[in-house]
C-alpha cells in the first residue's frame, strides 16, 4: 500500500473511531486506535508513525522483533502483543512489550511477572475473556475468570488492566453488541470487587465491529484491515 493511503486510512480510521464515540455519548479520548500492523513490513509502520500513530499490535512474535528493531528509531512507540501466547516466548514479550492484550492462563501470568525486567515498569496486560457463543478455544471463561485475576492482582511486575476479547466475527449489529456487553458486565464486576485495582481496560472491537464495541465502552480498538488494507490469508 503506498504511503499516501495509509495516511488516508488512518484519518479515515480515527474519525470513524470519533464518529463511533460521539455517537454512544462519549468523550473523544475515551478510547485509543491500536494499528494492528501483522504481516505488514516495518516501512509501513513508519509512515503511520509519521501520520501520528503510536500503538502498534503484533500477534507473531519473530516478525514483531524484527520491526521493533528496525523501527527502534522511534522514540515514544508503543507495542502491543495480541496474539496467542505460548509459554516459551513470555521471555520476549515481558522483555520488549509494553502491552500484552490475550493473556488466558495462570502459568503465562507467573512467567510474565518473574521475566519482566526490573528497569521497566510493570507489564500492562488484559486477560482474555472467552465470551458466550465463541467457537474458538482461546480465552478464559467467566466461571475461570476469577481465580486468574486473584492471581494477577498479586504478581508483582504484571498491572492488571482489564479485559480483552475476540468474538467471533457476525454481521449483526445486535449479536456484535451482545458479545461485548457480556465483557464489559464482567469487567464492571471485576472493578466493583477490586476497587483498587487499575481496571480500566477493554480491549475489544476490530475493523468490522468497532462501532458495536465503542457503544459498549471498548476503550482500546485494535484495527488492523481498517489502517493497512487486507493481509494475506493465514493458509497461504
Ligand atoms: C488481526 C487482529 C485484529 C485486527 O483485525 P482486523 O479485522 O484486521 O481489524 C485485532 N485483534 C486481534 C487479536 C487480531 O489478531
């Protein structure tokens, strides 16, 4: 995509984001544009960087370490793990992300905290909540969602932020919207059980259901076809 459409899209982008929020009643800044950037090369990262985007999502670890140091020029950028997260790779993640948004098992939680460097601060992070009706496999459920935050309220060197979830995609706007309200109720519960701690997240709605996902408080979209058009098929 050269780079004049990604500069396109992005503002494209954001003003569908604030055109999403002014809808549902909210302020302009109560939720931030993730450019979910996988499969796509580090020079396209950096005309976003250029347009003013900051957060970037990377599910595949390898391809996240290489742009991260071919673009380690930029000061003030932000990365994001969103993927599925095996045991053997919480070394890299605590070491060279500031967000991780998937986060569904205690044992990835305990290596996160013990492997996240001293020097940084602690690593923000979201469980994934498994919402009603999803066919894949991924995430917590709501019955095994508590024991999992007990845990990560304790750890150390993780800050638990909130909750994140990946319904499976519909074209229906009620059925898009029943999904995340059934995350937000849960993370509204969280915040009344733990008034102290720093729930503030939900990390949910994409390029085809962002406007369903603002009117039920997201307050992280995570665009990726939305910003840098579509990627080839995982097949392929
Ligand atoms: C790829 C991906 C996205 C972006 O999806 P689009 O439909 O391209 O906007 C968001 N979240 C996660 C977890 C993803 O893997």
């Amino acid at each position: 995509m050269p780079e004049a459409s990604v500069f396109e899209s992005l503002t494209t982008a954001r003003r569908r984001l604030q055109d999403a929020l002014k809808a549902a009643g909210r302020s302009q800044d109560a939720a931030m544009l993730l450019a979910v950037s996988k499969t796509k090369p580090a020079a396209i990262l950096r005309q976003a960087y250029l347009a003013g985007q900051r957060a970037f999502g990377e599910n595949y670890l390898q391809e996240a370490l290489d742009k991260r140091r071919e673009l380690a020029d930029l000061e003030a950028i932000e990365w994001h793990f969103i993927g599925a997260l095996q045991s053997n790779k919480t070394r890299d993640v605590a070491e060279h992300f500031d967000w991780v948004h998937a986060v569904d098992r205690d044992k990835i939680l305990r290596r996160l905290s013990e492997q996240r460097p001293e020097e940084k601060g602690p690593l923000d992070l979201c469980l994934q909540l498994n919402v009603s009706g999803e066919a894949s496999k991924a995430g917590v459920t709501v019955d095994a969602l508590p024991a999992l935050v007990e845990t990560a309220l304790t750890l150390p060197r993780i800050r638990l932020r909130g909750l994140m979830a990946l319904p499976a995609p519909s074209d229906d706007a009620d059925t898009q919207r029943r999904a995340f309200r059934q995350v937000r109720e849960t993370l509204e519960r969280l915040q009344r059980q733990y008034p102290e701690a720093a729930l503030d997240t939900l990390s949910m709605g994409m390029s085809g259901d962002l406007e369903a996902a603002i009117a039920e408080g997201a307050t992280v979209v995570r665009l990726g076809t939305a910003i840098f058009g579509s990627r080839p098929s995982p097949q392929a």
